[in-house]
C-alpha cells in the first residue's frame, strides 16, 4: 500500500557499499558525559553575539569554538560507535569545540523514543528515520526547535548550505521546518547526478551454491520454487547449520520491506494509475507472487529463522553463508559480505534478476529520493541555541561533509594524482574490516548524520568487489520516488490512528498468508483482511494519500 516506512532506502546513493553503516549489535547510549541531572552546560558569550556580526556567507560556527558536549540521540539500536574514539571525530571536536555523547537505544526503538516524547525533554539533537510517526509527535508537542528561526537569529550562513528544495519540502503547516534530511536527492539533483544513482535493494545468491545448482533463471515463480529446492537438497546444511534457502528483512510489527515495497518494485507494479495512487498490493502480480512465497513454505523452503530474526541475527548468519537467496538491501550486509570476500571469494553473494511479473519487465527500484533517509531535528532544550545551529550547519556544508568522509588530511586521506582520496591502507581496511575502519579511521560516513553523498561523489573511490557487482546491478533500474513519499497520514489525527491501525493489519497478516495450509486458505485470509481494512477506515486513508500526492506534485513542480 505505499504506506510502509521505508528504511534506508537513500542510502542507495552511497556509490559504493563500502560505506555502508558497520555492523552490528546493538550499543546502548553512553552517558557518562552528559549531565545526567539535567542541568545546562553553560558556554558563556556565543548566545550573546549579536546576529549582526554574523554573515549569510561565512560560517558561523567559527565565532566561537570554545569546549560544548552535544546529547545526540541517534534512533538505531544497531549503531555501533562512539564519537571522540577515532581520528575524524576527534578533528572535529578540535576544530570546532564541539564533542558528541551519542544516546542509542538498547533495545526497541519505539519504546525509547516515546518514553523520551513523553517525559517532553529530548536531547540536544535528534535523528530518526524521516519515515517516523515520533517526528509529527516530536513537533506538535513542541519539542524541537524551527531551524529557521535558529538560523535567522544565530546562523544565516545555515541557508547557504541547506537546499532551498529541501526547505520547502520539510516547511511544516505553520511555516517552519523542524528537520533536515541527510541522503536526500530532489528532482533537481537527479537532472545534475541522476546517471550516477544507484539503488539497495538487490535480489542476491550465494554464487557457489547458484552455480552448483545450474545458474536457473529464478524470475518466474515455477523457476524460484525450483531453485530454492534443488539449493536445499544439494545443500542441506552450511559447516553444520540448516540452510535457510531465502532471507528477507526482518518481520516486524508494521509488516516486512522485503515483502512489500522490495517485491512490489521487483515486480514493477506501478505507484499511481491514471493519476490516482494505487494500492499496489492489490495488483494481481502480488497476489501471484505472494501465492508463490505460501508454497515455498509449504515446501518446507521458508526457514522458520526468518519470521523471528532480526538485524543482528541476520548478520551473523550471513556472515555464516547461511543464507542461499536474500531479497535485501546490499548496503546492509556489506560489512559481511567484505568478510566473507576475505576469507573465500566463491562463496560471495550476488546479484541476480529475480521475481519478475508476468511480462518480465525490469524492475523499478526505489534510488535516492527528497525525503532522504533520516531527519535531524534540535530540541527546545537544547544547552546553547546558537552552537546547535551552527554545528548543524557546519555538518552540512562542503566542508563538514569533506570532514566526515575523507577524514583528516595525512591521516586518512592524501592528495594523490592532483585528487583528493583516502590513502591506498585506508580503503583497503574499509573493504576488509569496516568496522576496524571505524575505530581506527572513523572517516567514509561513520558519522552519517548529515552525509550528503551528492556532495562527497567526488572524492568517493571506485567500487570493488564484492561491491561493485551488486551495486552495477542496480544501475538504470533506480527510479525517483519523490513525489510518492511521505503522503501516508502520521501522528494522532484521526487519519494517523487509521494508518496505524492499517500497519498492525498488514504486520499480523504478512505472516498468515505465507504460512496458510492452500491457495484456498490464502484467498479466504486475504478477504478477510480486505474487509479489516475497509472496517479500519482505508477509504479516508487512501483520500488523505492522494491529496498528499497532488499537494507534491505541485511543491515539487516549484
């Protein structure tokens, strides 16, 4: 239906998927250096400056870079590092005062931030995915900060190095705007950098197994079926564990990406006809691909892993080359897959056409997007206005950006050849080990909060395998999404509580329809569920969707 949130689809405009986010785990918030008792750092003279001293064109961060800990609550229980342990963070801190405590929750997200909501103090900074309900929740209670205002009071320069685009497409009801993306990409940048995108989301094998087994064609449902079983009678287990012929994303409460957005666009179902958004999971080649995955699993060919695995599971399992097929997003197993690369490169994974509709037409992939992939906010609370804003604008200039991903000069990059590029040791570690790369050198988006890809493609190094594969694949099947995103209704109107409601249908749902016992059964689920939506209200959703939909046609026509 469109509705589901779309993880890190934007990260598919990182040109090589060494630099996706390292793994794994989960890491909780280290507070030590925060004021636990809540009381403010106090950074005596930069809220005082007059905004006439300030410049639209010179950074205003250099005014004053005197010592600031920052609280950043990073809404990813799976983000590994720490700020001040590597050489780039540490750069940073020294050339502009500001040091980072990062808060990650432990555990489930949701509950973190709502708990965070409800006690109506956040931390200083706040980045989640521009997909979730809290930011509505987070601005309607009046928790963060207009960045514009910040701006015009304290950082002018903040204009400068935001895209008017962008603005506009985050400028709330009343004129302001709470948040600002990283990895976004409007229409505009697709006319300058378009032949360049690429997407994450890939239909991948374990090539010695797909070879072993005759390298079949797996687009049709009767060609995957039969992959997946000849992999699993060929191999039976992997060094002593059970083979679990296909991986997806993981199963959670609002339904599973892999089977919704992944195979609707695998399946080049389209988002609107004739000018009204379309219910893609309605449209037969679902139905007929959904069909298919119920018999994998009365086959026996859909691992019982796969309904209860989450992230961390999935890594270490692909690390293990557990996995036959994975219809996944490349960028989040790429620190795996460098691994596995080290230790025997036949046993890589790669990409391959997979499910096709009925006319095997290629598939429409989402590629980079104007919502982007997080949103950054500031919160009312936050110690020192003017240090916030500025830092903020600093991490999205040029500069900031060049920071973040080469590193600091002679440490992790140098220019060679009249170009400015990570040292050859430097990309090698970040091929091979990620997330020794993150310790040691911390550049490449270790820090992603702010990452604008557009920006660093210059200096960004040539794919390698086994990147560079998957990625290629990808190419010319990257499509912009823009005006599609974010029209699903959030927050507690009534329209809010129907999508939710919608989301928990569909997240309960998924799951039967793979494991009904017949067709028979799937067909008697699957009107069942119509009619649940119907009683939902999926009327006034859809009406509130279209409306969205025109409301960006337009805001993007500007």
């Amino acid at each position: 239906m469109g509705m589901k949130r779309k993880p890190r689809t934007a990260m598919a405009l990182l040109l090589t998927a060494v630099m996706a986010l390292s793994a794994a785990g989960c890491s909780s918030g280290n507070n030590a250096k925060g004021n636990s008792d809540g009381t403010k750092e106090t950074n005596t003279g930069a809220t005082d400056t007059p905004a006439a001293t300030l410049s639209a064109d010179e950074p205003g961060w250099k005014i004053d870079t005197s010592p600031i800990t920052f609280d950043w609550y990073l809404n990813f229980s799976w983000f590994p590092n720490k700020w001040g342990v590597d050489p780039t963070s540490q750069y940073v801190t020294k050339k502009t005062g500001v040091d980072i405590n990062f808060i990650v929750p432990a555990g489930n997200e949701n509950e973190k931030l709502n708990t965070l909501i409800a006690s109506g103090k956040l931390p200083d900074f706040i980045t989640l995915g521009f997909y979730e309900d809290a930011i509505k929740k987070i601005i309607e209670g009046d928790l963060a900060l207009p960045l514009n205002e910040l701006a015009d009071q304290y950082d002018p320069y903040f204009y400068k190095v935001s895209d008017k685009d962008k603005l506009n497409w985050y400028t709330q009801e009343d004129g302001n705007v709470y948040g600002y993306p990283n990895s976004s990409s409007s229409p505009a940048d697709y006319e300058k950098y378009g032949e360049n995108y690429v997407s994450n989301q890939v239909f991948a094998v374990r090539k010695d197994m797909y070879e072993a087994i005759g390298s079949p064609d797996m687009r049709t449902p009767e060609g995957f079926l039969n992959a997946l079983k000849l992999a699993k009678e060929k191999f039976p287990d992997v060094n002593g564990q059970p083979l679990i012929p296909l991986g997806l994303h993981e199963f959670g409460v609002n339904g599973n990406d892999s089977l919704e957005g992944y195979l609707q666009n695998f399946l080049a179902i389209p988002r609107e006809k004739d000018g009204q958004v379309y219910a893609r999971e309605t449209d037969p080649e679902y139905i007929r691909w959904m069909k298919t995955l119920r018999q994998a699993n009365q086959d026996g060919l859909l691992a019982k892993d796969i309904f209860i695995d989450k992230r961390p599971q999935m890594e270490e399992k692909i690390a293990q080359g557990r996995y036959f097929a994975m219809l996944y997003q490349r960028t989040d197993f790429a620190a795996q897959l460098g691994t596995i690369y080290q230790q025997d490169p036949s046993k890589t994974y790669i990409a391959i056409d997979g499910p096709s509709n009925t006319n095997l037409d290629q598939p429409t992939l989402d590629g980079p997007a104007i919502a982007g992939w997080t949103v950054t906010l500031i919160s009312k609370d936050v110690k020192d206005k003017a240090r916030a804003i500025r830092f903020l604008s600093y991490l999205n200039s040029e500069e900031g950006n060049k920071d973040l991903f080469l590193g600091e000069k002679g440490v992790s990059y140098e220019t060679i050849d009249g170009k400015d590029q990570f040292k050859p040791e430097v990309f090698d570690l970040m091929n091979k080990d990620r997330s020794a790369f993150d310790k040691q050198y911390g550049s490449s988006f270790t820090y992603w909060m702010m990452q604008n890809t557009n920006i660093t493609d210059q200096w960004a190094p040539k794919s390698v395998e086994p990147f560079k594969q998957l990625e290629d694949w990808t190419r010319g099947k990257a499509t912009s999404t823009s005006t599609f995103q974010q029209i699903d209704p959030t927050g507690n109107s009534p329209e809010g509580i129907i999508a939710t409601k919608l989301k928990e249908l569909r997240g309960k749902t998924i799951p039967k329809l793979l494991m009904a016992s017949s067709d028979a059964e799937f067909d008697k689920i699957w009107t069942e569920y119509l009619a649940k939506q119907k009683d939902i209200g999926v009327d006034k959703f859809q009406a509130y969707q279209q409306k969205k939909y025109e409301e960006n046609k337009v805001k993007l026509a500007q």
